[in-house]
C-alpha cells in the first residue's frame, strides 16, 4: 500500500511541477475563476464546448501542488467528454473524495487524489477546480469560492 502511496504523490508532484493545459484559451467559450481563501489556491478556467461536448480545456492559476495537479488532470480528463459525462465525473470525484465506497474506482487516473479525503482541509484544494468546471459549463458571472 505504500508503494501506492508513493506512487500518487509522484503523479501529483508532476502535473504540479509540469502541468497539463496550464495556457489560456483566447477563443474559450465558456471561462471561470475560482479561489480558496483556506489555502490562497487561484484558477482561472477556459473551456471550448461546441455541440455539448468538451473540446479543449485549460486553465491558469496558482496555488499548492494538490490544486494544481487536480486541475491539470480534471482538464486532461474531461476533453471530448459531453456535458453530461462530465457532469457524472464531478459527482464520483466528489464521492470519492467525501468517502463513498468503491468510488476511486470509478474515477481512472483521478484516483490518486482518493487519499486526499484522509486530511479534510487538503479536499477543497482538489475540488477548487471541478467546482470552477461547474460554474463554466453553467456560464456562472461570479467567481467560484471554496468557502
């Protein structure tokens, strides 16, 4: 189990130290900005979305590696996924990280953040990202906040 372990965090570090999609989408359709406040993690999100499926997403930002590494692998994960799939993904990554059974199976690669849930106040630095992803595919006007 700790060779897992090691292996998450390894795979967290690295979409920390070379994140996936970290640009700006100049012809983005659908953008949000999140925060939170707890750890100081910032995210601006760019998504193309044409006939209800996610073309392109990425983001920029800062914050801690968890936040960072969750966003570079949610817009990795969700790219030409239709709305609805999208939408079903949140609501397992959210299972898995509130402790639903059996739900980091359901997530594929996400689940290296399944240990997250062990220390509650690192959660919504994973979930900064997905709610701001909510608030793009819904065109929300305010920013997102954790708090």
């Amino acid at each position: 189990m700790s060779d897992l372990r090691d292996l998450y965090q390894q795979v967290i570090l690295d979409h920390n130290r070379k994140p996936r999609n970290f640009r700006r989408i100049a012809d983005a359709n659908r953008t949000a900005e999140g925060h939170n406040p707890l750890c100081g993690d910032q995210i601006a999100l760019y998504l193309t979305v044409e006939d209800g499926v996610v073309k392109d997403a990425a983001f920029q930002g800062s914050g801690c590696a968890i936040s960072k590494a969750a966003a570079s692998m949610m817009t990795a994960g969700v790219i030409g996924k239709p709305e609805p799939e999208v939408e079903a993904l949140f609501h397992r990554v959210h299972a898995m990280l509130t402790g639903a059974n059996g739900a980091a199976a359901e997530v594929g690669k996400l689940a290296v953040f399944a240990g997250v849930r062990e220390f509650p106040s690192r959660i919504k630095c994973v979930t900064l990202a997905w709610h701001t992803l909510q608030a793009a595919l819904r065109g929300a006007a305010e920013p997102v906040s954790t708090e």
